[in-house]
RNA sequence: GGAAAAGUGGCCGAGAGGCUUAAGGCGGCACCCUGCUAAGGUGUUGUGUGGGGUUACCUGCACCGUGGGUUCAAAUCCCACCUUUUCCGCCA
C-alpha cells in the first residue's frame, strides 16, 4: 500500500491526543483489522502503522530514561550549587545527556507525525454486520415503503416542471454562479423555506433534538475532526488566505462542538439538529445528475446529530434512521431502506443505511438520506469523550448522524410525484402550515 | 485594523529559574461521627503516553493557551502565534 500524505498543520492543540484507530486495539488483533479493512478494498492495512509504532515506543522508551537521569542530575547540581560545591564537570556531563534527548525527541516527534499521518488515511473498520461487497451493485433493500408513483398521463421531470412554474431559475443561478448552482424564487423559494422549517419542527417538537445553527465555514481541524480531511481536500470549497472551508454537510460543526472535550454521562446520548446550505465541488461527478436540483454545489439539508455511549449506538443508529423515515412517511414519499455495503459505506462510517426516494423522472429510487454510525472514529479525530459512570474512566463517544432530510431532493421528489393531470402540484398536507399554499 | 492586559487542574486562585511531587479554597468521591437535616472529622481527586504484572496493580516520562528558543535545570526568562477582556476605529 502506497499511502500518499497530506501534511495537516493542525493548530488547534485539543486533537493532539487523538488516534483515528485505537493504536493498541491494531497491535493486539492486527490480523482482525487487517481482514475487516480489506472488506472495503484490498489496498487497505495497518501492516505500515504497526512497524512505524514499534519504532517510536522503542525510542521514547529511551528518551524517557534519559530523561529522567537529567532530571535527577539536575536536581544534584541545584543542591551543590547551595552547597558552595564547584559544578562544571557534571554540568558539562548534563549538557551532552541533553543533546541526545534533543536527538531522540526529534526522532520520536518524525515517527509521532508519520504514524499519525498513516492512520489519519486509514479508513474506518466496517461493523461488523455491514454487508461485505465490492461495489453498489451488492447494497442490499432491506424495505421499502409505500409502492412507485403511477400516473395516468406522461408525468414531467422535477427541472421541467419548475422552470414552467417559475419556481427553479437554473439559468440565472448559472449566470451569477457557475453550472450545477441554482436559484428558486416566489413560491419555489417557500416551498423550500417551508421543508426547512417543517423537518426542524418535526425533530424538536417530536424527536427530542436541541436547534442548532452552526457556522458555515469551518477550519481545518474541525475538518479533520470528522474526516473530510486530509484525504477529501479536492471534494470542498477553500477560502482564500484563510484557514476555513466552506461546510460540505452540518455533521462538520455539528459533530465537532464538543471537539476536544470530556461529557458527563449524563449528557449523553445528545441530540443535535442544525439546518445548513451545504456546498460540494462535486469533483469527478461531470455527466451525472447533469439536470435538476439533484446534484448541485450548492444544496440545503437539515443534519440530525447524536453522541451516545458505545453500548447504545447501535439502537440509536436505528432511531436515527427511522427519525429520517419520519420524515418521508409524513410527507406521503415513496421510499426505501438499503443497507450499504462494505465498498460503499463513506471513509469515517462502519455502517450506514440509505434512504432512498422514488424519483419519477430517473424511474428509480434515489438517495435522500444517509444515515452513518461512526463508532469511535470521529470522536477519536475530534477527540470527544465523557466519563463513564459506573467504572469513572473516560471513554470514547459514538456519532452517529443522517440526513433529515436532504431538501432540494425532497423538493424534487414532491414536485415530481404530487404532480397532477391537470398540471398542479399538490403541497402534502403536512406542508401546508409553512407554504401558505396547497398546491402550485 | 490599532493599543493595552490576561490565559495555571472540574471551578476559583497562589507561584516570578532548583525545597513544586503545582500551595490554599470550592466542588466531586469514599469512610467516620451524629436520632433526621445542617455542621464537623479523615482520606482521596486530572489527561496522555511507554514499561512490568497482564482483572481492580506497580512504575517511568510528558502536560500550567499553542509552537519554538535560552539553561545543567523552565509554569517561571526570550520569540512567534492563538484566544479572551477592555479601549479606539470600522460596520449590519
């Protein structure tokens, strides 16, 4: 395995501490690591991890004893030196100890930065029961709801449709921006407003979630805290001169608030919401999704958040995801569940289920929620933990998080399937308070 | 953007090159005393990483905003950066 580096000048010193794979789990069982890593793709091991760390214990081993002669050493000189005694021999001595820390400490920091390098590149250990596949292809429907759309006329596309309405101007999003950025206006523009406020509504009032508003710009720490950095750079939009990116999803901040920090056990699990616009360069999705509202840089998405203990993740993850299907049962939207496997599960998740939306124009389901467990392997990054009350030691939270739900998609799947005979669009009923209109 | 001050454990706060193994207090935990409550007494109290036993145990090293530097020796001195507060400027 060939690993290329990306070096991360990481300022904010809270993450130092943070491994991105328990290094002491690798060393015990790395011939299970290995076997679950490859379950992605073959390229994966830690093979190169385990010879970098048997390096640096080896020589922080030495420097620590060397340390702590110096530091006995010292302390002798500092009583002799009271006691009118001449010092300069053990002095001299002293200093030569302190040029070989120097050396060793200097190897140690060279071998701390390369492990931490590796492992920042490795990928997640899929759970166990994520299904093992080597592409899409071997996903697997675990369920679906609801039964495809029928119509008894020729329906339209999403990206028809709106235009004719006036409530997408792909056009001039085009002008002002560039390709794949949109503009909604009058009712198209509520329409969106309203599936925004509609899905906050529903996971505070109803789901126990706490509002969040987030920055839209997070720096390279946060980033990394949740893993789009250092391998997905080219997938996100930099600011110039300034150490920000512009957020790819809410998980980014959302996940990161308590970055570096020790909850009680009584915090969790916690339950976060945030609405955010998410901007995505799309790099190497040229030819897909070329029309509509369902790939663009530039899309809205209200996130669902949670940390949790390792023992409740993985029913959390299940209420996660049956709170993303809420959503689409309220709104009346043809869907169904998959279970991702293990070469299409994203870097940072060791399971995920997809919801996905029947979608008229593409005769086909397509993907409107995501929702991941991350085990420990954000809250490593980030360095998120609490104190486990029955033993007092502090552990690792699990994060977990899905779309709730992705709104341009959903906006598109309305305008498509509620579409009528006589050219109306009919608002689902649950929509209604926020839009003002029942149909457009 | 300019000026000044400050960043020490869960919190407050002392410390100004070696007697710091970070005082003292608050809070937390355990036990003791007391008819209950309150008060009191005693002890304990962080994180990371390495080594040895390989269950709760023992032990080394590191950590006083971050990163460098000076020194035999740095929380303490020097430099840069970050953050916070106050004042000035600008601004929705």
């Amino acid at each position: 395995m060939t690993i290329v580096y990306t070096i991360i000048n990481l300022q904010k010193d809270y993450r130092k501490e943070g491994n991105m794979l328990d290094i002491k789990i690798i060393r015990e069982n790395p011939e299970k690591i290995n076997e679950l890593l490859k379950r992605r793709n073959p390229q994966w091991s830690i093979d190169e991890v385990l010879e970098i760390d048997e390096e640096r214990r080896k020589i922080q081993t030495q420097a620590d004893e060397l340390r702590a002669k110096r530091k006995n050493e010292s302390q002798k000189i500092g009583m002799m030196k009271k006691n009118g005694e001449n010092t300069d021999a053990i002095q001299e001595e002293v200093r030569e100890l302190g040029d070989e820390i120097k050396a060793l400490e200097e190897k140690q920091n060279e071998l701390d930065a390369k492990q931490k390098n590796v492992l920042l590149h490795i990928p997640n250990i899929p759970d166990e029961t994520t299904p093992v596949g080597t592409s899409e292809d071997d996903n697997i429907v675990v369920s679906t709801w609801g039964e495809p759309t029928k119509f008894d006329f020729e329906p339209k596309a999403h990206w028809d449709l709106c235009e004719e309405k006036n409530l997408v101007d792909f056009e001039r999003g085009v002008k002002l921006s560039q390709s794949r950025f949109t503009l909604y206006r009058g009712k198209g523009a509520r329409l969106e407003r309203a599936i925004i406020n509609f899905f906050l509504d529903q996971h505070t009032e109803n789901e126990g979630y706490e509002e969040i508003l987030p920055p839209f710009m997070a720096n390279a720490a946060t980033m990394t805290g949740t893993g789009q950095l250092p391998k997905f750079k080219e997938d996100m939009y930099k600011c110039e001169n300034e150490d920000l990116y512009l957020i790819p999803t809410a998980e980014v901040p959302v996940t990161n608030i308590y970055a570096g920090e020790i909850l009680s056990e009584d915090d969790l699990p916690k339950y976060m919401t945030a609405y955010t616009p998410c901007f995505r360069r799309e790099a190497g999705s040229a030819g897909k999704d070329t029309r509509g509202l369902i790939r663009v840089h530039q899309f809205n998405k209200v996130e669902m958040v949670k940390y949790t203990t390792p023992e409740n993740s993985p029913a959390e993850h299940e209420k996660l995801t049956q709170d993303g299907e809420r959503m689409l049962q309220l709104l009346g939207l043809p869907y169904r569940k998959v279970a991702l496997c293990t070469a299409d599960i994203g870097f940072s998740a060791n399971k995920c289920w997809d919801l996905e939306v029947w979608l008229p124009s593409y005769n086909t389901y397509k993907e409107i929620s995501s929702c991941s467990n991350y085990g420990d392997y954000q809250a490593r990054r980030a360095n998120i933990r609490y104190k486990d009350k029955a033993t007092g030691k502090i552990r690792f939270v699990h994060t977990i998080n899905g779309s709730g739900l992705a709104v341009g998609r959903t906006f598109a799947a309305i305008v498509e399937n509620f579409q009528q005979a006589d050219g109306t669009i009919i608002i689902p009923e649950v929509l209604r308070k926020y839009t003002g209109f029942d149909k457009i």
